[in-house]
C-alpha cells in the first residue's frame, strides 16, 4: 500500500498542500479531482519523488520512502505520467517505448497498446519523439510506455489535457488494461466524469483533502456543495 501521513509541503511560508492523509490500496483506481491550483498536481510529484514533503511522510507497504528519489521510486514500481510530456531528440517512438530495446516487449504487445491510445502502429513506431509530434500525439505515447512498464502504482496527471474528444474513451481502455496488469492507478484530474471512472475519490481544494469517498459520491458532492465555489468557476464545463 502507498501512504501520504500529514504530508504538508510549503513554498515560501505558503502550504500548498496542508497535512494531507492519503492511502492507495493495490487492485483499485482512484482519483484526486479538484481545481487548478489545489495541489493535485505537488501531490503527484511528492508520490513519484520529484519534490520532498516539508512535513509528513511518504510510506510504501510500511517503509518510508520520503526520502527516496525518482530512480529509486521507479525501481519500486513508481510511474508518473506528466502532465506536459517530455520532449527528445533523436530517437524514435518505438525506441523510447522500448527503452532502447532494454524492455523487452513483443510486437503483439507494441500494437495492443499503439491500438489502446489510438494511434496506428505502423505510422508511428519509426517517427521520432521530437517537435514534429503534437501535444496530443507526445500524450498518447508516453502513456503507451506506462502501459508497457506495467507499473505497480501509475500515476496519470491530467491524462486526457490536449487531447481531443476520444479522450474519455482511451481513458477507459487505459484503466481495464492497467487493471487487468494489476496496476493500481492514481489519476489527477479536474473532469467529473473522469473521476466518475475510478474506484475511489480524494476532493481536493486549498491543499486540503475536503472530501474522500466512493467515486460517484465524492463526484456529487463536488458538484452539489462546490458548484458554485469562485475556485470552481469554469473547472465544472473543463475550461
């Protein structure tokens, strides 16, 4: 199990996350939903590594690992799908997915999950992975090397942001394989209805986790009790 204990983390004598409780039970999916500037995001980079908790703790099945990095992290089965994919030169999708040929994955498996994010095999395993790819297209690639690595814990952040409206539909296919790999999924959003898609909810507004629950009823509490909340205002139609 992956645990966030009263995990604050503070720039500059703010807390933009403030003493957060978070737990991750493997065989499920679970979302963290809420606006822009909530924190969902710092949450994500505290998970994978990238920044360290100014208080609180990171603790995988029992040992604390708030000190260790992102290598460290991945070695125990930590992914994380950025929200802005990286950018290389010089190697080719295939390559990349591949890990220069380091993992070894047959073409079966490289066309099931080219067919997963919709894109076609054939066009785009010899394109390199550089400026001459869209937003969209970087999004849908580095989520096929997630399905690839089949981590223990994949952590989506904002998944489906540029994409076009298939997007709901490749989340879909992007939760059933990751659970039938038994890959536990924390996915970051702001989109009601891809929360709706994940086991378990945490609501999460000014750093603080508001409200957590069964998805659907975490989901209908955001829309009953915070439809209205300025902080909210556009987040409700995706804007």
């Amino acid at each position: 199990m992956l645990i966030l204990r009263n995990v604050t983390y503070s720039i500059d004598g703010r807390r933009i996350v403030d003493e957060v409780n978070m737990q991750f039970k493997e065989g499920m999916s679970y979302s963290i939903l809420g606006p822009n500037g909530a924190g969902k995001s710092t949450i994500a980079r505290i998970l994978m590594g990238v920044i360290k908790p100014s208080e609180g703790k990171v603790l995988l099945d029992g040992r604390d690992i708030t000190d260790l990095g992102v290598t460290e992290r991945a070695k125990l089965g930590i992914s994380l799908l950025w929200q802005e994919p990286a950018r290389y030169e010089g190697i080719t999708v295939g390559e990349y997915l591949t890990l220069g040929e380091k993992l070894k994955v047959t073409e079966d498996e490289l066309r099931k999950v080219f067919e997963i994010v919709g894109l076609s095999y054939d066009l785009y395993l010899r394109r390199f992975v550089d400026k001459g790819l869209s937003g969209g297209e970087r999004k849908r690639i580095e989520l096929a090397s997630i399905l690839l690595l089949k981590p223990r814990y994949a952590i989506l952040d904002e998944p489906d942001s540029g994409l076009d409206i298939t997007a709901s539909d490749l989340i879909d296919r992007t939760l059933r394989y990751l659970k039938k790999t038994g890959t536990t999924v924390i996915l970051i959003t702001h989109h009601e209805e891809i929360a709706r898609k994940t086991d378990f909810s945490y609501f999460l507004c000014g750093g603080r986790v508001v409200r957590k629950g069964f998805s659907e009823e975490v989901v209908e509490y955001y829309k009953r009790a915070c439809g209205k909340c300025p902080l909210l205002e556009g987040m409700r139609d995706g804007h």
